[in-house]
C-alpha cells in the first residue's frame, strides 16, 4: 500500500502527488501545448461553418447538405471512433496518440482545401474526424493526471478555452484569408500548421503516471483497463449517463448554433466577411472565452461544498442564456444581435468543464481516457452529430414551405433543447445530492 499524508478532508494524499501549491512550469506549459492543439482542432472543425457562404457559391451546396458535413457525416467518425482510440489510449502512451490524431486532422484538412466537389469535401470532413477523435480524450486525462483535485475544473476551464479560441480565430484568420485568397487557402494554412504542432507535440510533452494526483491512489492505477467493463460501467452508471445526456442537449443547441451562425448573420443580418471578421470573432473570444473561465472557477468552488454543483451551475447558466438566445435570433439589426449573442456565449458552456470533470472523478484513473472518449461519443453524437443536421434540414424545410426567413425559423426550434438540458442538469443534481447524502451516513 502507498504511503501519504492525510489532508484537511481526512483523505490520504498519495506520496508525491502534487498539491494545488506545488504545481509547477511544466505542468502549466503542458496545460498551453493541449490547449494549443484543441484551439487547432476546434478551428478545423468551425471553418467549414465559418467559410459556409463562399462553400456554398463555389460547390453549389444548400442548407441541408452543409449541416450534414459539419453535422452528421463529420460526427459519424468522430463520435465512434473516439472508442477504440480511447481504449488504445488507456492502455499505451497518450502524448503519443495525441500527436498521431493532430496529424491525421491536420492533412484532412489540407485535402479540405482542395476538394473539387461536394462528396469530396465530405470524404475528407470524415478523415477530420477521425483524427480529431484522437484529440480530447487524451487530453482529458493528461490533465487529470497533472492536476490535483480542487484545480482540476479550474485547468479544465482553462484547456476547454480551445473551442472559443479557436472558433475565434478561425473567424479573424479564416475570414481575412478567403477575402484575399478565397476559401480554400484557409484549410491549406491551418492544415500545415497542425501537422507541424503535431511533430512537436510528440517531442517536448511527457507522459503523466496515471493517477498520480488522486487525492487516493488506487491500487489498480497503472493496469489495463478491460474494455467491455469499462463500457458497461458507463452506460449503466446513472451519473455518467445524465452527465453525458445533458451535456449531448446543450451541444444540440450550441453546434447546431454554431454552424449556422456566421451563414445567419450575414443572410439574414446583413454582416459582411470582413464584419464577422472582427465583430464575431471578438463575440466569440470575449463570450465563450470568458464564459470557459469563469465557469471552471464557479464550478470548483461550488463544488467544495458539494457535488451536485457539478449539475446546478450548467443548469442555471442555461436558464439565464435561453432568452438572451431567444433575442439573438429575433434582433432586427446585428450589432443588437450580436450583444446578445455574447451574452449567450457566456452562459451556453457551463456544461463542459462541469461534465468533464465530474466524470473524470467518478471513474478509476485507468478508465479516465475510455470514459471521456464514451461521454464525448454521447454528447457529440447528440449534439455535434445531430444539431447541424436538425437545423439543416428543417431551414431548407421551411424554405421548401415558403418562410422567406427560413434559417431564422430553424434555429427557433432549438429553444425547446435548452429545456431538455436544464431538465437533465436538475435530475443529475438530485442524484448527486442523494449520494453526497448516503455517503455523510456511512461515514457517520
């Protein structure tokens, strides 16, 4: 048995674990270098959104088709994908997987940029996907195993200012480039640049012992997770599941957003390329940014006190976002809109430093990989597989119809999500109320 030190909490501290004091440089700059990669990985997954007018001119693509690349066909792999790359994970070098799937997003990428027709640009969407399968998961757990709980929701706030950032920049950067340059040079730039950080990614970051800053060490850290358990625990784990659902809920609502967002706001809104250049990316950076930060920080400390704050903080913040997402859409002119875009922005991602963390704590230190790679299947699947695709779908519907605002008429029906969500985030919080409950008996 591992020797340690006991803690304020009465819980044993392994021997050379970590405290929230002792965290180091390397610690911090491995936290940068993944969240440098997610900012890549997120920038290749928005740019198809971000560049949809001139996709649209150029292949001749509708509505319907382009929720489907950013929607369904991308999430297809990379929702199932992620569970053999996180059982693989789990079980071999996780810096090495990481590199590996940077590389194959990234020269998908590439081949992005000179897709001639549709069913090309889709085929490579796909091999996107299956790359950036292999990017999250690892990461989660790398993270976990570098930073001891009470920082953890705080390091996975700041690794999660990735999407903002990177849909942020893939904003500024893929809108100036495809005004000088058109659309395409965009997918080359950022393509190039990915396969670059990935060969330097497999050079400078080391693997973490796994469960090294546990504040128990389990005894079984360090063996191979067996795969078919691993699954059965998670789809039967009732706390995992509601984490997952909810979660699956909001990224209905906010990738379904997200991918039709800047095509909204300059058909519908009357926004320039080189408007949503600047004004929507700083929507983008200030909003998501912000709201990443804080929402790490609000999570950890409400969660000192219990853990049912993993549930009620995303519940709360998308009760205060759903109107403010209501007025986003029906506002007449787009700086009014996008005031209150930013707003939504800072509230609509509670949910994810909430969720992943909370799973990341309930699971053995040998399933952490697995186990991100089966909440990220549920919640992308749901939300990233199903979002772009609904909203897709239904605005060429209302247009079919004879809607003249049928994009708008589409992202009205994604209000009734963020009920569904909030509802699941209670439910969740009742659960983990009752074992913070059950367990202060047992220990009494």
């Amino acid at each position: 048995m591992a020797t340690g030190t006991v803690s304020s909490i009465g819980s044993t501290v392994p021997a050379g674990a970590p405290s929230a004091a002792a965290i180091g440089g390397r610690a911090w700059f491995m936290l940068v270098t993944l969240t440098f990669v997610y900012v890549l990985n997120f920038l290749d997954r928005q740019l198809i959104g971000i560049l949809a007018k001139p996709i649209q001119d150029a292949l001749h693509v509708s509505d319907g088709q382009l929720g489907l690349i950013g929607g369904l066909y991308f999430a297809m792999f990379y929702c199932f994908i992620a569970i053999p790359i996180g059982w693989l994970a789990d079980r071999t070098n996780r810096v090495t997987v990481l590199s590996l799937a940077c590389a194959i997003w990234s020269g998908a990428t590439v081949a992005c940029g000179m897709a001639a027709s549709y069913p090309q640009l889709v085929a490579a969407r796909m091999v996107v996907g299956f790359g950036e399968a292999g990017g999250v998961p690892p990461s989660y757990a790398i993270i976990t195993d570098t930073f001891p709980p009470g920082k953890r929701a705080a390091a996975l706030g700041v690794y999660n200012l990735g999407p903002a950032m990177g849909a942020a920049i893939g904003v500024a950067f893929g809108a100036a480039i495809a005004e000088r340059f058109g659309w395409r040079m965009p997918f080359v730039i950022i393509g190039i640049i990915g396969i670059v950080t990935a060969i330097l990614v497999r050079l400078v970051l080391r693997e973490p012992e796994r469960g090294a800053t546990d504040l128990v060490r389990a005894s079984d850290a360090s063996e191979k997770a067996a795969f078919w358990p691993t699954l059965r625990m998670f789809f039967t784990h009732p706390v995992l599941m509601l984490a997952a659902l909810g979660s699956g809920a909001t990224q209905f609502v906010t990738y379904g957003l997200g991918n039709f967002a800047v095509l909204f706001l300059m058909r519908d809104k009357g926004m320039t390329l080189a408007d949503v250049g600047i004004w929507y990316a700083l929507v983008l950076a200030l909003g998501m940014g912000g709201g990443m930060v804080v929402s790490g920080r609000v999570i950890d400390r409400m969660t000192r006190s219990s853990r049912a704050g993993y549930a009620i903080a995303p519940a709360a913040s998308l009760a205060v976002a759903m109107p403010f997402y209501l007025g986003f859409i029906w506002a007449p002119s787009w700086p009014l809109a996008l005031m209150l875009l930013a707003v939504v922005m800072v509230f609509n991602y509670f949910y994810l430093s909430a969720s992943v963390a909370l799973v990341q704590d309930e699971v053995k230190p040998n399933q952490r990989v697995l186990s991100g790679a089966l909440l990220l299947l549920v919640m992308n699947f749901i939300g990233l597989g199903l979002g772009p695709t609904w909203v897709g779908q239904a605005s060429d519907w209302f247009k079919a119809h004879g809607h003249v605002r049928y994009l708008q008429s589409a992202l009205y029906t994604l209000t009734p999500f963020y009920v569904v969500a909030i509802l699941l985030f209670l439910w969740l919080a009742r659960i983990l109320r009752r074992e913070s409950r059950t367990a202060a008996g047992i220990s009494a």
